[in-house]
C-alpha cells in the first residue's frame, strides 16, 4: 500500500460510553490488519478523552485521543474539522467508521474534504493487492454485491453495525495524545440536548433472551402460548412485521430491517420464515433456534439449531421442559 500500512478505526461515543460498533469495527480492522500487514490503531475525540481510551487499549495497537471541550458531544463540522487534518497528516490505508446516524453524517463530507473514494454501508471487505473490495447488499439486502473501489492511496469506509460481532480484546496498545487543530466555533450548528428514543414497555435490544414470533402465529388468540414460553424462560417477546402490521404487538418489538436489531445471547424464532428483512435484525444472536413445520423455510439457513414441526405441539412442551428444569 502507497499509503502509511494502517487501518484507522474512529471510535464512536455517547453520553460517557463507547457505542458497540467501534468494538465491531476494530474486530474487522484486526481482521484486516492481519491479512494485509498493516497496524490497527483508533482515534477517539472527547472532552476527557482518558477514560474511555483506556477501554480502546486492548482493542488496537495505538488510540489516538485528541481533547477537546467542543468535542463533549458530536458534532459532525467539529469532527470534520478535526478528522481532516489528522487524517491528510497519518495518511492511514483505510479509515472505517460505523454506518450509524453519526457515522452517515460524517463520512460523506469527510470524504469529501479529503478527496478520497467512499464506500458506504459495507458488510464485507478485502485488499486486492492494494485495492479495497467491499461487499454490500443491495435491491433491500436480496443481493450481496461485491464490488471494487477506484484505486487510491486511502479509502474511506461506513460499516453496517451487528455484522462483525466483536472478539475479545488482545492487544496492549498504548494511547497516544494529539493536540487538537480546532480554533473555529461552529454556530450554525451546534447540540441542544439528547432525545432518548422511545423504547415502549420492553426494550428488545437489551434482553439476552428473545422470543421472536411470525405470521405462523395464525391470530392473536395464540399469543398467549409465546407470551408464558417468554416468561418462562424469562426473555421478552419480539416480532416479524406482519405481527406488527395485524396489531398484535407495538412496532417497538419488531426486529428487522424495518424494525430493531437485536444480538442477545438467544434468540428463539417462532413461525417466523426468514425473510431477509427480518434475518437482518437478528443474524447476529449467538445461539439462534428456529420453530417451523416449513422444513424449507429460509430461517432454517441462519438457526444453528432447528424443529421442523407444528409450533403450536412444541412451544407447549417446550415451557413445560424449561419449567421444570428451572424447577428443580
């Protein structure tokens, strides 16, 4: 590579807390550094960056903190600013920043600013030789497109969180402090306060247990069968949209393309098919189980363990079996 052999992660934080994807993003980066030669390393912009350096350190060779009181919450013309510089002067081979509100914000005018090739909303990537290869989907996520950027010294890239699921850290990097270059005061556009988004009665997306049902749920009768599995086993219950769309659970609780994407440790998917709109939102469960008499369902291509039969014979024995065996 003609650039400097690193990949650069930039660390991504709200309100006092590192947001999962930047653990997402440097597992892939690792990933890439491996095959391609490079050094991972990271760069984290905060007020007080020091705190949350110290969780970067086993994830990367080297963070980059640069400290900065107009970076205690995002601003995308501040972190331009500050990216621009950094970036024109490290001259890292890869820049990856997660394809979140944040990183949509960001990447398009960073890129610009640095005049250098984007590839946004990846899944997938490879050096070919000294060339990006990005894999992204496409026609809603029916196709995966693997596609080759222009050639260029450096590459910018947004990854789509829950797709890389982080590893464990094993690094012992060092932190190394870079002195900010902003003097300007952005005006025009600056944060007010933060919104928490309405979460509805359960927050699907915190629950290590999910009990996702389908349209094989045939009517709302039905629902309490799942309801007592869910308590039971002491998840919460999540949907595919056509439950959403009968008005059998709020749309808070549907995971999917559309809906919420969950990574609990367990995810049991109930009468659910498997369209890849639904797939989406919860491929990236550890365990995932899937109930269904269909035995050439899709969702049966992404569980890691399957029942092909009716969910109306199985979920019952299956509270049973759970019940007892808390039981005891």
């Amino acid at each position: 590579m003609s650039a400097n052999r690193e990949i650069l992660v930039l660390a991504e934080h709200r309100r006092g807390e590192l947001r999962d994807v930047t653990f997402e993003m440097l597992t892939l980066g690792k990933g890439l550094a491996e095959k391609s030669g490079c050094k991972l390393s990271a760069i984290l912009l905060a007020d007080k960056p020091e705190h949350l350096a110290g969780k970067l350190v086993g994830w990367a060779e080297t963070v980059y903190a640069i400290a900065d009181a107009r970076f205690a919450n995002f601003n995308s013309e501040l972190y331009q600013l500050a990216l621009v510089d950094f970036i024109k002067k490290q001259k890292p081979a890869l820049t990856l920043i997660g394809h979140t509100a944040f990183g949509v914000d960001l990447a398009p005018a960073l890129a610009t600013g640095l005049a250098m090739p984007m590839a946004s909303d990846c899944v997938g990537f490879n050096f070919d030789g000294s060339n990006l290869r990005v894999t992204r989907t496409v026609y809603g996520g029916k196709l995966n497109c693997d596609t080759r950027v222009r050639p260029a010294a450096q590459y910018l890239a947004t990854v789509r969180p829950a797709v890389f699921p982080p590893e464990a850290a094993s690094y012992t990097g060092r932190v190394e402090a870079v002195t900010s270059v902003v003097t300007d005061e952005v005006t025009y556009r600056r944060f007010l306060e933060y919104v928490e988004a309405a979460v509805g009665d359960v927050d699907i997306t915190k629950s290590d247990i999910v009990i996702g049902i389908g349209r094989g749920i045939k009517e709302s009768k039905n629902m309490a069968i799942v309801e007592q599995l869910a308590k039971t086993m002491g998840g919460v219950l999540a949907c595919s949209r056509p439950v959403v769309d009968a008005g059998w659970l709020p749309k808070e609780r549907q995971v999917g393309s559309s809906g919420k994407t969950v990574k609990p440790k367990l995810y049991i998917a109930i009468g659910i098919s498997g369209a890849f709109q639904h797939i989406a939102g919860m491929k990236s469960a550890q365990t995932i189980i899937a109930i269904n008499k269909d035995p050439n369902a899709p969702i049966f291509a992404e569980a890691h363990y399957g029942i092909i039969d009716d969910l109306f014979k199985v979920v019952p024995i299956l509270k049973e079996k759970i019940a007892a065996l808390k039981g005891s």
